[in-house]
C-alpha cells in the first residue's frame, strides 16, 4: 500500500516549556496589597483597585433600526466575533427579510449573543450596521474604562460563568442571559494608566499563544489532507502498486485496477422506505462522522436539527445500508449504517442488492472526485438548496474491486490512518492546553491575579 509519513507535530507540547510563548500565570508576582471585593465570583482584589458593576462601565444600546433599508446586517461566530452576515455563510439563521427590528450597532459595539455567550459567540464589533434583536448590545463608558479593557472582562472565562448561571435554557452552555442580568454584576476597575499596561501585556502574550495555536492548526488540516489522500489512493487504485490497470471509463476515476467491476450504484442499491418503529433508536449523520452507532442526545445534536414527536414518520435502517441527507450529501452528508435504527424522513435509505461492503463505498465516495460527482448530480439553484435525489444518486458510477478485496483496503488503510489520528489528537490536546493558557492569563490579569505592570 502506498502511504505518505505522517509528519509530527512540531508544537503540541505545553507551551509554558517555550521560553517566552503563552507565559504560565503562575510566573507572575501578585500585587503588594489585596482587599474583599465582596463580590462572590471575584473574590480578592488588588487594594487600589475599585469595584463596581457593568452598568457603571457599559451602557446598552437598544435603538432600533426603524426606516432604515439595506444596513449592513451582522452575524455572530462563536471564537470569532462580529461579522457581515454573508461571510458567516450560516444558512441555519437567516437574514431576516424586516429590519426595521434590529438593533444599531457601531463600529467598536461590544456585542453578545444572549444564547450562546457562553460558547464564545461575542466580540467587538469592526463594523457599522445592525443585528438581531436577541443580541446584546454594548457601548464602553469612555470616561470610565479603556474599551478594549471591557472586552477583556467580558472576555473572563470566570465572568462568563458566573453571569450564566443567572439564564435560563435546557443547556447550561446555551442558558439566555440578559443586560438585566449583567448589569448589576461586579467587576473590577484598576487606574486607567494600569487598564493600558494590562492591554499591552494581554496583547503581546495572547498573540504568542494564538500564533502557537494558529501552528496547530495548520498541522491538522495538513495531516487530515494526507489522510484522506491516502484513503483516497487505496479505495481508487488498491494496495498493490503494480497491478494491471484499464481505463474506468468514468472520467473522475480514471485508472483502475484491471480485475475491478465498473458499476452504476443502482445496480449495487436499491432504495427503501421502511416505516420506523418507536423502539428504534433516531441515527443522526454527520458530514464528518457519517451514521451515529446510537441516538444522540440535546448535547451532541446539532443545534440545527429538530425531531418530530412521531416516530412514525421515520424511516427504518439496517446494519449495511447506506444513508443519505439529500440537502447535505454533497457535503458529506451520508454514511454506512452500522446498527439497527431509524433516520429521518428526509433521508435517503441505500439497501445492497448483492453482496458489497457498505462502508467500502462510503470511503470511495468521500474522496474528493466523488463528493463533486454528488454535487453535480444535485439539483437545486444554488448550493446551499441542492438536493441528491435517488433517481440522480443511482446513476453515479464507482469501480469496485472483490469484496475480500475491499475488506483488505479498509484494514489496510485503517491501520494507517491511526498514525494520523493519533498525530491529530496530540495537536487538538496542544490547542485545547494553548486555549486554557489563554483563558486562565486573561482571567489572572484583569482580576489582578497577578501584577504584570513592570512584565517585559
């Protein structure tokens, strides 16, 4: 089998090993002199500082956007910020056709979705223009507080659990927050002069830390690429490099092996419509993952998806089919069923006719010439509204080899992609210990944890 070496991560290591890259709170001297703040989420406070709450250093902006036409609606995306609606490209909250009920916001607004503040999903605002109603809008006291020190407060992990646990919501992680709920929490106010030392130390550590980050994740995306080429080059051309080839036929495949059968998936698949049952767990499909093995709960859904009460309107799945999501094949929207279950209606249910190892296919067709055959084959005006039809779907064509054969690809080529795998979970542990650095640095500083006034 032919396989490309996984390269190894060159940072994921505790940054606190390298010198100088994300500093450990814990390096840092504490202030001479600390007093009670008297506020539970905060506890001590450097003696010098003040304590006050929200209202006295943000003030809420709630104009509306009566009259107005055209404005410059803005999105939220959690870890990223503000941004124009149309480069979220989140077909899951639309623009709303009235906005005459949106909010005003301006360019340095600290804004906060009231849903989900506790996921990342505020910022300061880089643009004039409007948002949903549902958002918070905030407004830095200038005569009080350096704005960007308002963001780092709002921006304090412990904060942000603390205003949380006044919402309300099924998920703790999602529970609605309000200005009523924020504007009477305490925080902590140190001089002006120390607010703009605090920012530079923050701005220079933070940026070491997001480049560190910023490196992981370079990592991943390239080990995932050479991950799929590999799985890409055993499903399309086998394991043995020297085996005779003939032209497929199909001109996203090219050359096969000579002994493979060339096939529409209609001749491999029939559709079914089996009713559901209410015993039967609800599979869910991932563009990532494919089937679940199992009914996922509220946490692990996402939050797009929405179940019916009646379970009758699902379709029934057996170990060996194949399921797609007709809006999202395309995507990667589709999987091999490994347990017995339901799906929804929405979905299209592949049973094998013969004999074919369901999860062979799966891979072939997540090869990247395949997924655009899926997109090609969909109908619809724009991508974000196609739909992969069975009738369309039966008539892409894919190469198989025997099926002993296409069992000893997927093992062969499972064998190799757990190298990967593990390559890319030490790189996501490295970020998720980069993030906590991050978190637990902005949450030291702008408490007066730590005194960073004479850090170099």
């Amino acid at each position: 089998m032919s396989t490309v070496a996984p390269d190894k991560p060159r940072a994921a290591v505790d940054p606190a090993r390298r010198p100088g890259e994300g500093r450990d709170p814990v390096s840092f001297p504490r202030y001479p002199k600390y007093k009670n703040s008297v506020v539970e989420w905060l506890g001590e406070v450097p003696a010098h500082w003040e304590v006050t709450n929200c209202r006295s250093l943000v003030e809420e902006q709630t104009a509306k956007n009566e009259g107005a036409k055209d404005q410059n609606y803005l999105s939220l995306m959690a870890n990223v910020g503000v941004l124009p609606y149309e480069e979220k490209g989140d077909v899951g909250n639309k623009k709303p056709e009235d906005l005459t009920k949106c909010k005003l916001v301006s360019k340095g607004d600290f804004v906060i979705n009231s849903m989900n503040y506790g996921i990342g999903s505020y910022g300061v605002s880089p643009y004039d223009g409007v948002c949903s109603p549902v958002y918070i809008v905030l407004r830095p006291r200038l005569d009080r507080i350096e704005p960007r020190f308002a963001f780092r407060l709002f921006e304090n992990r412990a904060f942000q659990t603390h205003a949380q646990s006044f919402g309300n919501g099924i998920l703790e992680h999602r529970a609605a927050i309000s200005w009523d709920i924020l504007k009477g929490i305490g925080v902590p106010v140190p001089p002006r002069a120390e607010q703009a030392a605090i920012l530079r130390f923050l701005d220079r550590e933070t940026a070491k830390i997001d480049a560190l980050i910023a490196e992981q994740e370079k990592l991943i995306a390239l080990l995932k690429e050479k991950r799929q080429a590999l799985i890409s080059n055993a499903v399309t051309q086998g394991l043995d490099p020297n085996a005779p080839m003939k032209d497929s036929g199909i001109e996203w495949l090219g050359q096969v092996p000579a002994h493979w059968d060339v096939a529409r998936l209609g001749t491999i698949f029939r559709e079914v419509s089996d009713v559901g049952a209410e015993d039967l767990p609800i599979l869910s499909v991932s563009i990532h993952d494919g089937i679940s093995d199992k009914e996922l709960d509220e946490a692990e859904m996402d939050r797009k998806v929405t179940r019916s009460e009646d379970r009758s309107k699902y379709k029934a799945v057996q170990p060996g089919d194949l399921a797609y999501n007709m809006m999202r094949a395309w995507q990667g929207g589709f999987g091999a069923v490994m347990v017995a279950g339901q799906v929804s209606p929405a979905y299209v249910v592949a049973r094998p006719i013969g004999e074919v190892c369901t999860s062979f296919i799966e891979q072939l067709l997540r090869t990247p010439q395949a997924v655009e055959q899926m997109r090609r084959h969909s109908r619809g005006v724009t991508d974000f509204r196609l739909r992969l039809y069975w009738e369309e779907f039966k008539n892409i064509r894919v190469a198989l080899p025997p099926l002993p054969e296409q069992h000893a690809i997927l093992d062969a080529a499972a064998v190799e992609t757990t190298k990967f795998d593990s390559l890319v979970g030490e790189a996501v542990g490295a970020i998720e210990l980069l993030k906590e650095r991050r978190a637990a640095l902005i949450s030291a500083t702008v408490t007066g944890k730590i005194d960073v006034r004479n850090a170099t």
